[in-house]
C-alpha cells in the first residue's frame, strides 16, 4: 500500500512538472478569409496607389480571451489596384506589381506572417512581433492589433527594399525625380473569426 501510494504521487508530480514546463497553445481560431479585407496604399513622389490583396488563410491563437499568436498565409495572385477601377492603366499596374520588379508572384504566390511574440499594451490591444515572409525573404515586422469581440485589425508599414523590391527606389536609383517610389508601403488588416 504505502508503494502503491509513493507511486502514485511520483505520478502525480511528474504530471505536474510536466504540464508546468509545456507551453499551452490555447484556442486556435480560424480566420474567416471571405470575410476580411487587406488593403495595401503604395506612395510615390507623384500620388499613391491602393487596392487589395486576400488572405489565403488565417490562424489567430488565443488563451482564455488573450492573444497569444497568429499566422497568415497571403494569396499574391490576388493582388488588385482599386483606384484605377475601369481604365487601361489598371491592368498595366497590376501586371507590373506582379511582375519580378516588383512581387514576382509567378514564383512567389504566395507571402507569410507568423507571429513570433505578443504582448498585451491595452484592454484590447496587442504589440506583435512577426516574421513577414515576402519573395522568399523574412525579417522582423512590429505592429499593434486591436481585438473586439471576432474582429481585430492592425496596420502595418513595410519596408519593401528588404524584400528584394528596389524598382524605383531612390536609395538605389539615381535622377529618379517624379518617377521615385517611396520605400515603405502601408497593409491595413481587417479580420473576422
């Protein structure tokens, strides 16, 4: 009996040490993709272009009510301009942002974000850190996402030269003048789940 006992509670402490040193996933909650909107604005030294680009899919993990991680897989073939809707000069864009100068998405379909840390700034708030995975290449990305109920949104500024897109940037082009594009680009993120 008293074997019995002292392996039961051997039993019991390794149950205990154990799931004290496991990392609790929590709840993963699917991204309604049909449901939410990526909106992407370019700058150049003459105006700006917008459009969408959509989420392919979309993982948001949470424990109890916080969030915890999240990971994204974006559609690049997606990728439309809105504010040319109906002329000639929308396909042309389009096609060019597809195009190797810029996303190269016959061989990049698809870019990535994987949340690496989160941490709790506010009552609804979170400042995250993630991995952007863009033409096959990663780096950091930091940006605040707001949750409410099934929705969240964030809005990230990216640094498209770190990615490989130099086409028309005027820290690696010289007399660029009014056809400079500016190096960062904004993604406005509205989800659902």
């Amino acid at each position: 009996m008293k074997k019995t006992i002292k392996n039961l509670a051997i039993l019991v402490l390794a149950v205990v040490v154990t799931s004290a040193f496991t990392n609790y996933k929590g709840e993963k909650k699917q991204v309604k993709v049909d449901h939410s909107k990526v909106v992407w604005k370019g700058y150049k030294v003459l105006g700006s272009h917008e459009g969408t680009v959509q989420l392919k899919s979309g993982i948001l993990e949470f424990d109890k009510e916080k969030l915890t991680g999240g990971e994204f897989v974006i559609d690049m073939t997606s990728l439309v301009s809105t504010d040319l809707e109906g002329s000639d000069s929308k396909a042309k864009l389009e096609g060019h942002l597809k195009s190797d100068d810029f996303f190269g998405v016959e061989k990049y379909p698809t870019s990535s974000l994987v949340f690496t840390k989160v941490k709790a700034s506010g009552k609804n708030a979170y400042d995250v850190t993630g991995d952007l995975t863009i033409k096959g290449k990663t780096h950091a990305v930091t940006f605040t996402m707001s949750i409410y109920g099934s929705k969240a949104n964030a809005a990230l500024k990216i640094d498209r030269t770190k990615f490989d897109i130099q086409y028309g940037s005027p820290n690696f082009f010289d007399n660029l003048k009014d056809k400079a594009i500016y190096d960062e680009f904004d993604i406005v993120v509205d989800l659902e789940f």
